[in-house]
C-alpha cells in the first residue's frame, strides 16, 4: 500500500510541473506580442526630427542637404531693383561752336585743328561741317577761296590717308562775293563709321584768296545722334509763348517741376516751334539749373537747324553724367541766338522721363 502512494505522488508531481511549464511558454508568447505591436514602425533610412543634426547657424543638415529655419528665409528676401523700358530716340540737329576768332595766314598759320568731342560723341553720324570765315580786316573782299579738310580716324578706315587720320584728297574752292564766306565739307559715306571722337581732331586749311588772313569764325556739325534711353512716363506740355532773337525776350523758361516729380529722371526733352512763315534757320541753346556742377546751371551747346515748313522741333537728349544733377525746383531754359523769323512760338514741350527704382 505504501509504494502505490508513492508512486501516486510522482505522477501528480510530473503533470504539475509540465502543467506550469506550458503555462510559461503561453504567457511568454503573448508577451513578445505585445512588445511587437507596441513598438513605432520605421521606413528604412528613416531618422526622428529629434535625432537631426543642428549648425550653428541654426540651419538643419539633412541628406546632405541644408533647410533654412524662418528667421533666415526672411532674411534673404531680396527687392528686385526696378528696370526702365527702353525707348530709342533721335535728334537731328546740328552743334555749333562759334567765337572761334582764329587767324589763317596762307604763308605761315595755314591750319587749325578743333577737338572732335565739342562737335559729336560716340554714337552720333557725322553728315558735314560748315565752316565760316571772314576777311582779318573785315571790308576786304575774299575772291577765290582755296583750302582743305582732315578729321581723325580708326587705322582700320580702308582710305585712311595715314595713321589715324584721314585727309581730303580735294582742296576745296569757293567764290566769296563780298569778306565774308562759307564752305561746306560732306563726309565721305567710307569713313563715317571711323571716325575717332574721344581723342579725334578736325582740320580746317587755309591755302589761298585774295587777302593774307583769314579769320575762321565759327563751325558747324550737322550730324544725327540716336540714343536708347529709359522711359517710364512721358508729359506734353502746351505753352504757345512767343519768343524773339532780341534780348531779353530770346528766352523761354519751364520749371522743371511741371515736367517731372522728385522721384523721376529727366532723360530727354523736345521743343516744337511754330510761325507763320517758314523757318528757314534757327539756332538756339538748352540749359538747366543744377545742384552742385556747372556752378548751378549747365548750358548745352548751340543747336542749328534748318526747315522747309513752318514749324521746327528742337530735341534735347540729357547727358548721363547731368541727369543726377538736375535741381528739381529750378528750370529747363532755351535761349534763342538766331532765327530767319524775328519771332517764333513755342507750341509745346514734350518730356520723357524714367522712374529712380
């Protein structure tokens, strides 16, 4: 009886332990599921905001790649300057240089040599010069005059007559009824595009007429000047004002205010004439008020032209190195110096004008 106990005992033993042993394996398993399931799923590669390096400049480094933060975006906001549209405008009157008052001798100062750059700039078409001159003495009648032309040119002009200029192969002549005379020279079509006006000269010659000496008195460029130039706006003007060669009624002044703000820059000006006859010459001359330059006004050179009809339009394109200048509470002025009128109208004014940004 004692050893069927015991052995009773063994088996309940046994069934116990494999009984808490398959209740450890079963806890086991439903715990390594719950640690799966709670575990975040991550993207191969994939790294936490967290976990992102920092510059010192505060800028995220990722991939190799840089991400400003806000502060930066807005700092590097940049205004996009403002850019005029461009207009071409042309002027096709003539400069004049005058109260030369130089003295030819056709045995000893035969020659005399004027800078290029008070007639024309780079850029402008050289069609003539018109030289004029009268007897030294002032009643003597001149005859037959003879002389010559040369102006500087690029060594590159194909009849170029040496270097870096070029001499007109024909001696001019012309018959002058009375002391005084005129002589105009027209650019050959070959050299117009060589000419050199920064550092050019040109040549007026004296060779021979009735009298020793000669006093050359004035020259004019006829030429034509196209330039591209900002235009944002644009404001006519009517003025119907009546002007004259005499003094002090030859001067018509527009306050530059009328024409533009504070905010714009004057880049060009025209003036229309009318009369009741036809023009057939005119010269007169522009000029402004000016902040620090010019000692407060700058005056353009003469401007010459010529009309077969009753009306004539003078315009005025403002050198660059001016624009800045201009004193916006002064004034625009025309002077006029000659006419074939004693009087003429001045119609309108037309202004062009850019926008400063």
């Amino acid at each position: 009886m004692k050893k069927t106990n015991s052995g009773s005992k063994n088996i309940f033993f046994i069934l116990g332990f494999l009984l808490i042993a398959v209740v450890l394996i079963v806890v086991c398993y439903l715990m390594r599921d719950t640690l799966e399931t709670s575990e975040e799923p991550t993207e191969p590669g994939y790294i936490s905001d967290s976990e992102i390096p920092v510059t010192d400049t505060g800028v995220k480094e990722t991939s190799g790649k840089t991400e400003q933060t806000d502060a930066e975006t807005e700092a590097v906001v940049q205004t996009i300057p403002h850019i005029s549209p461009k207009k071409l405008v042309c002027s096709e009157a003539g400069t004049e240089v005058s109260d030369i008052a130089v003295v030819l001798n056709k045995e000893t100062n035969k020659t005399h040599k004027m800078d290029l750059k008070d007639f024309a700039l780079n850029g402008d078409t050289i069609d003539s010069f018109t030289f004029s001159f009268h007897a030294e003495d002032g009643v003597s009648y001149l005859g037959l005059v003879k002389g010559g032309y040369g102006i500087s040119v690029d060594n590159v002009c194909p009849i170029a007559t040496d270097d870096n200029w070029y001499q007109c192969p024909e001696d001019f002549s012309v018959s002058a009824d009375g002391s005084y005379g005129e002589i105009t020279w027209k650019i050959p079509d070959e050299i117009k595009d060589y000419i050199t006006f920064s550092t050019g000269k040109l040549l007026f010659g004296y060779w021979w007429s009735d009298v020793d000496s000669i006093v050359l008195d004035r020259v004019v460029c006829n030429k034509k000047t196209v330039r591209e130039i900002p235009v944002d706006g644009e404001k006519t003007l009517e003025l119907h004002r009546e002007i004259k060669t005499a003094e002090p009624e030859n001067k018509l002044t527009i306050p530059v205010s009328d024409l533009i703000s504070e905010e714009d820059t004057l880049q060009c000006v025209t003036l229309r004439f009318e009369a009741a006859d036809v023009i057939s010459s005119m010269t007169g001359r522009f000029g402004v008020s000016t902040l620090s330059v010019h000692n407060g006004f700058y005056n353009e050179k003469n401007m010459v032209c010529s009309s077969g009809k009753n009306t004539v339009e003078l315009t005025w394109i403002i050198p660059e190195s001016l624009q800045k200048n201009i004193d916006r509470s002064g004034n625009i002025e025309f002077t006029l110096n000659k006419c074939s009128l004693e009087s003429i109208s001045a119609a309108s004014v037309y202004a062009q004008y850019s926008n400063n940004g």
